[in-house]
C-alpha cells in the first residue's frame, strides 16, 4: 500500500484563506464520505439547545469518533461544509469556535458556510458534513 500523500494548494492568485485552505490535493488514500453530524450526544439529544459554541464542539466530537472508527485522524478532513442557522451568531463567535478547530486539527480543511433555515432536529444550531481521505495504511 502507499501511504497518502496531501498538498494544501492556496495559490497567490486568491486572497490568503483565513480559517480554511483553498484547495488540497491528495493521493494515495481511502475516500471517506461524512454523514451530517449536529451537536446531539449518543442519546440523540441536542446538548446546550441555546449555545452555538458547545453544540460546534459536540459536532466535532461526532466527526472525529467517525474519523477514528474508520482508521484516521480530524486532520484526514479534507473537505466540510458548515450549515448554521445563524450566521451572525457563528461570525460573533469566530475566536472561540476557532480556538476550538485548533484543538481539533492541525491545519484546515477546505470549507463552505452556510446559513440554513432548519435543521432535522428542532434545537440544533450547526452542522458540519464533508469528505476525509484516511491514509490507506493506517
């Protein structure tokens, strides 16, 4: 097997990416697709209903068990889409939700935010759904 080889393309054509990369490039890996994940536990209960940040923590929490389970790490993440149901809320509190990607990844994966007007669950603020590519030798 060969190990999984990943570029992080941002070309100087484009404005510097803050939060996110441009584009990455990978090769030599298994393509994981990322069902949408909200801040609900393994109860399928939303936790904190009213916090963006706790729910935004939980959502991560969800990916990285998936990720795991299937041999890689938040860092095999190569591409997620972000659904809010308010977008002004997620901007007031890009540090801490920031703060919060850097415990989880290394470096970003290529992202999309997007406000929605409901999610499945009545209570749910955020979810995140997108692609990883696990190295083929783990």
């Amino acid at each position: 097997m060969t190990p999984m080889d990943k570029e992080i393309v941002n070309p100087d054509g484009l404005a510097p990416p803050r939060g996110f990369n441009h584009g990455i490039k990978v090769s030599g890996g298994d393509l994981l697709f990322l069902a949408g994940q909200d801040g609900a536990d393994e109860s399928e209960t939303i936790i904190a209903p009213d916090d963006l940040v706790a729910q935004f923590e939980q959502v991560l929490s969800n990916l990285q068990t998936v990720v795991q389970e299937a041999g890689g790490t938040m860092d095999d993440i190569v591409k997620l889409n972000v659904y809010v149901a308010d977008r002004d809320d997620y901007v007031d509190k890009l540090e801490p939700l920031g703060d919060m990607f850097a415990d989880y990844f290394e470096e970003y994966p290529t992202m999309a935010l997007f406000q929605v007007e409901k999610f499945f669950k009545e209570d749910a603020l955020v979810e995140l759904e997108g692609m990883a590519v696990v190295d083929e030798t783990d």
